[in-house]
C-alpha cells in the first residue's frame, strides 16, 4: 500500500507476527519463534544481490546450507545470516554449528515463507548496484553494501558462531592480519547517543573525497604518522558511513561501505583532520 517496508519491522514485530495477530496465520510459539519475531528485521537493509540470493537458496532448501566449491564468501553470509536470524552464538540456543542451527527452519515453514517474501520484495527494489570492493579485502565485502557493525565484524573474522561483537561501538577497529583499520563514521551525531570527546565534525566534501577527524589521541607526531605515511607502510583504510544511528521507525541504520580511502591532507591535532579520497 506504499508503506516503507519499516514500518513492518519495527517495535519487535514481523510480517509473521503481525498476520498471527490478525488470524490470518497461525503456528505455535517457542524460543525460536521469538527470536524469528525480533530478529529477521536484520535483513530489511540488504542490498548485495549476491546476498539476498543465497538466503533465498537456504531458505527454499528447508534451512538446509550447501556451499559451491571454494565459496568461502558462501561460509560468511552463512554466518551473518544465523546472527540476523538467532541474534547470540550458537552455544546460547544449543545448536553445534551454524548449519544445524539454520536447518531448523525446516520446522518454521511460516518464516521460510517471509523471509523468501521479503528477500524477493528487496531484490525487486534495489536501488544502487553493488560490486566486490577488491584489493585485497574480504570477497563478501561489497562497495556500496549496507551492513550492520555485527555484519562488517562477520565478514572480517571477528565474529564467528561462538563469539559475538555485539555492542562493539570503537569508531576505528584495526585488522591487522591484512594491514587495515576500519573506519565507523555516523554523520548527524547527537548528545544522547556520542559524548563531547566523540563529536567528531566528519562530513562529504565531494564524490571522491571525505574529511574525517581522528580519535582524540592521534596526532601527526604520534599514532596519526600511520595515516600520512600511508603510502610508505602500505596500510588500507576501509571508511563505512551511516547518516544517523535510528532511521525515522526506531530501527538501527546500518552502514555504507564507502570503500577504500587514500590520505590526501591533514592539519591539526587530537584530532586530526584528515581528508581522504575514495577509490571509487
């Protein structure tokens, strides 16, 4: 009827959950179930086309996950799949794998149903084209992919089925085994949700460029060298941009992978204010 597909998902509910209520559905609850009814609004932000079709392979294959041959990005979206659909790791559900844990849906057919609904109703109205950022970095890291923090920490190892990174909030996380520093940027920041040490002033200055404002201890002397030596040390940074943590439903936004950034210039110290440039 026009609506944003948020206003479906938000305040704990789901497509499922809201049909129940208006009998036109109906399926016994349980553990999963609650976890289903909270947690599959995770996928309302995905926009990988690769993504929403291997949930929707899962999903019509009764839960049950098939790897292609060398698919380790197959093994990644396996996991940030289970997160957004279970929330906790897999020892909190009993579960001893990732894959035995989404072959419970075999048992859930009313989810299956919405979750294929939802992922064709996504694919339908996909808006920017996404494409592996390359260089080095992980094969299920899109440009322009919208992911959660939980979702980026998945795709670069950090959060796997017995270890969550939940409520990880450090606006730089370095990955050290490929050399790079992530970089968590919220545009519009409030007093509720960052302290006066965390306001950095962060915004777009053109297509291809952006200022960021370092953490407060980095100077250009001290632990900011890495950045105006970022030639010389070969280290990536790897910028993900959101406008504001809570869209207009409640909901957390998730971020843009703005991709990989080249130092141009800096000026000023703790912080430092440092425009980079996007390589695409």
């Amino acid at each position: 009827n026009g609506q944003d597909i948020r206003l479906i998902y938000k305040n704990s509910h789901c497509w499922s959950s809201l049909k129940k209520e208006a009998h036109l559905c109906d399926y016994s609850e349980d553990e999963n179930t609650r976890r289903f009814t909270k947690f599959i609004d995770n996928l309302v932000h995905i926009n990988s086309i690769a993504y929403l079709k291997f949930i929707q392979k899962v999903m019509n294959n009764n839960g049950v996950v098939v790897y292609n041959n060398d698919s380790d990005f197959e093994k990644t979206y396996a996991v940030m799949l289970y997160y957004s659909l279970y929330g906790d790791t897999i020892d909190k559900i009993g579960a001893k794998s990732i894959e035995e844990a989404l072959k419970r849906m075999k048992d859930y057919p009313i989810f299956r149903s919405e979750i294929i609904e939802l992922t064709d109703y996504l694919i339908s109205h996909l808006e920017t084209k996404t494409f592996p950022v390359g260089e080095g970095m992980p094969a299920s890291l899109e440009q322009y992919g919208c992911y959660t923090r939980e979702e980026i920490f998945t795709i670069f190892g950090r959060q796997t089925a017995v270890n969550t990174m939940r409520g990880q909030v450090a606006g730089v996380v370095k990955i050290d085994e490929l050399n790079t520093e992530l970089f968590f940027v919220t545009l519009n920041k409030s007093d509720k949700d960052f302290s006066a040490e965390t306001m950095y002033n962060d915004y777009v200055v053109s297509e291809n460029e952006f200022r960021w404002e370092s953490q407060n201890k980095d100077s250009h002397q001290g632990t900011g060298r890495r950045f105006v030596e970022q030639a010389a040390n070969g280290k990536k940074f790897l910028l993900f941009v959101r406008e504001n943590k809570k869209d207009g439903y409640g909901n957390t936004c998730p971020f843009i992978c703005f991709g990989l950034v080249n130092y141009i210039c800096s000026k000023d110290d703790k912080p430092m204010k440092i425009n980079w440039q996007t390589h695409q």
